[in-house]
C-alpha cells in the first residue's frame, strides 16, 4: 500500500515536471496568446484561454495533473488580475487626493491672479478714458481761451467796426454753443456770456432786453460770475430796486467792489445810492 502511494507520487510528479517543460518550450507562444486575449477580451476570458493552452500542452489529454495546473494558474492570475486592479484603484485615490491637496492653492492663486489681471484691465481702460476726457477738456478750455482772448481784442478798439463786432460776436458765440458747463468751464463761460451781453446792450432799440435775456439764460444754466450778476443789474428793469439789489449783492459775493463800482457806474449810482442809503460822489468838472 506505502509503495503504491510512492508510486502514485512519483507518477505526479514526473507529469507535472513533463507539464512544465512542455509549458516552458511554448511560453513564447502562450505569453502572445494570452497578451491577444487580453487586449481583445476580458480578463476572465484570458484566464480560460491559460488553461485551454496548458491543457493543449499534454496532447488534449485530460490529464487530472494538467487540470489542477491549468486551474490553479487561471485562480493565480484571478487573484493578481483582482488584486492589481484593486491596488491600481486605491493609488489612484491617494495620489489623485494628494495631487488634489496640492494643485488646490495653485488653483485658487491662480484664480486670484486671472481675477486681478481682468481688474487691472478694467482699472487701465478707465483710467485711459479719463485721460482721454481730460486731455480733450484740457484742449477745449485752450481754444476757448483763445477765442475768448481774439473776442476781446476784437471788441476792445474804441471805434469798433462792423467786422469786428461780427468776428468778436461769432467767437463768442462758439464758446456758448458748444463749450459744456462744468466747473472748470464756467469761469470762461461767465466771461463769454457778459461780453456777449456787453455787445448786443449796445444795439439800437430793445438791446438791454436782449441782454438781460442772455443773461438769464447763463444763470438758469448755473453759470455764475461777478460779470453776470453786475451787468444784470445794468440792463434789467430798475424801477424793482429788490431785484436790482438781489443782483449786485451776488455780484459782491465775487467781488467785494461791486458797490463801489456801481457808484461810479452812470447806470446805476442813482440806483446804487437809493438802495444802500449812499451819496453820490461829486463828479469832476
């Protein structure tokens, strides 16, 4: 009985060992196979077609030694097939985790920097639009000072003649037309708008109405100056002193010479004396 089961050892063992030199002069061929197998099936299926190969290295023959190998190769590839994939995923989560804690701040920097840039941006397009609209403000008061400057020159020679009434009227007439009313234009406003009263006082017939209506119409746009409150109280109807006083006390908050002023006006020191209870200078011989 001991020396059959000897025997029957040895018989396994002298078959396994022909298994594995048959299996070994075909790995070549086996390892191509199974790599086919496993790029064009599943894993299962490469795992059969192992053991299909390890059986067909016996001849077909179904040998119980040659099916315990076969199975136990396909368990073993199962097992590091199942295990590999499960190893696979596992590194995967960590380094994907850790890349993770990582590229986060990058991220978030780089957000931060991309929302500055576009802040930037948007900062550098208006500080370029306002340069843009100071420089053309800047430009515009330049021409209006030299229009204004050409209007005097042109209104100032005591024979005043017909062409430079027209020339001095017609620059004096831009500057209101197409200068905008802000504060920094309103000195130059205020200046165009009392020598363009001054010119059309100096019409025949209804120049003082005229005048007073231009005027009006600068202070209803909100363009004040000593010039325009003074030469309202000149050319608009004296027998409402309130409203000639109203117009000289403004005048005054410009220039505190306003009463003075108007005391030596021929136009307005008998006005000027009523209201504020002052004697009239003697005028020179």
């Amino acid at each position: 009985m001991v020396l059959k089961k000897v025997g029957g050892f040895l018989v396994i063992l002298w078959v396994m060992s022909i298994s594995s030199v048959i299996a070994a002069e075909t790995a070549v061929e086996t390892t191509g196979l199974i790599a086919a197998a496993v790029d064009e099936h599943t894993a299962v299926i490469a795992m059969s077609e192992m053991a299909r190969l390890v059986i067909e290295t016996v001849d077909g023959k179904f040998h119980v030694i040659t099916y315990i190998v076969s199975i136990g190769m396909a368990l073993l590839a199962a097992l590091i097939t199942f295990f590999g994939f499960n190893q696979y995923g596992k590194i995967r989560d960590i380094a994907t985790t850790e890349a993770s804690k990582v590229t986060a701040p990058i991220k978030a920097e780089y957000d931060k920097l991309m929302a500055d840039i576009e802040v930037a941006k948007d900062d550098h397009a208006a500080i370029i639009a306002s340069l843009a609209k100071v420089e053309a403000g800047i430009q515009t008061r330049a021409n209006n000072l030299i229009n204004l400057q050409i209007a005097n020159i042109c209104l100032s020679d005591p024979n005043l003649s017909d062409r430079n009434k027209r020339q001095g009227t017609e620059f004096l007439r831009r500057i209101i037309e197409e200068t905008e009313h802000t504060e920094a234009n309103n000195y130059i406003l205020s200046t165009a708008y009392t020598m363009y009263s001054y010119i059309l006082k100096r019409q025949n017939g209804k120049g003082a109405e005229a005048a007073c209506k231009i005027l009006e119409s600068a202070v209803s746009k909100g363009i004040r100056g000593y010039g325009i409150f003074y030469n309202l109280a000149c050319y608009c109807d004296k027998s409402d002193l309130d409203m000639v006083r109203s117009y000289l006390d403004k005048a005054s908050e410009f220039d505190k010479t306003a009463i003075y002023n108007a005391m030596e006006d021929p136009d307005l020191q008998d006005y000027a004396a009523k209201i504020y209870n002052l004697e009239i200078p003697e005028r020179g011989v």
